[in-house]
C-alpha cells in the first residue's frame, strides 16, 4: 500500500485531501504544527480529523515562529 504524509490544519481543504488520499488507497499519515495560533480549535479540530478519517498516526510538530518574526494568526 503506498503512503502519504499530510499537512493537516484541521480546515476543510487539508481534510479533503486526507480524505481524497483515504479513498485513493493511500495509508496516511498526518502532521500539524502548533505555531501558537491564537484559535486553539484548529488544533483540535485536526486531532478530530486525523482520529475520524483513520491517519496511522497524527504529529503534532512545536514551531516557535518567533524566530522567523512571528504572526498573528
């Protein structure tokens, strides 16, 4: 079975193509960053996701984007 790996925001794009790469046969693997946003539920969201479609394994990856100037977001 061939393998994906997932940038997975927890938003309907990155959802719909776990799902797409679910569908195509693919076994798959997630991966969000915690990069401080301010609206906690995408993170949580993505967990959701990951735990409902089926991913062999979610990574939830730290990302200090103070180093590269920050953001809002």
């Amino acid at each position: 079975m061939p393998k994906a790996v997932i940038l997975l925001s927890g938003g309907i794009d990155s959802t719909t193509t776990l799902a797409v790469a679910f569908r195509d046969g693919f076994e798959c693997y997630a991966v969000s960053f915690d990069y401080g946003q301010r609206h906690r539920c995408e993170l949580k969201a993505s967990q959701t996701v990951a735990k409902v479609l089926g991913a062999q394994q979610h990574l939830m990856v730290p990302f200090d984007m103070c180093g590269i100037g920050g953001s809002a977001l």
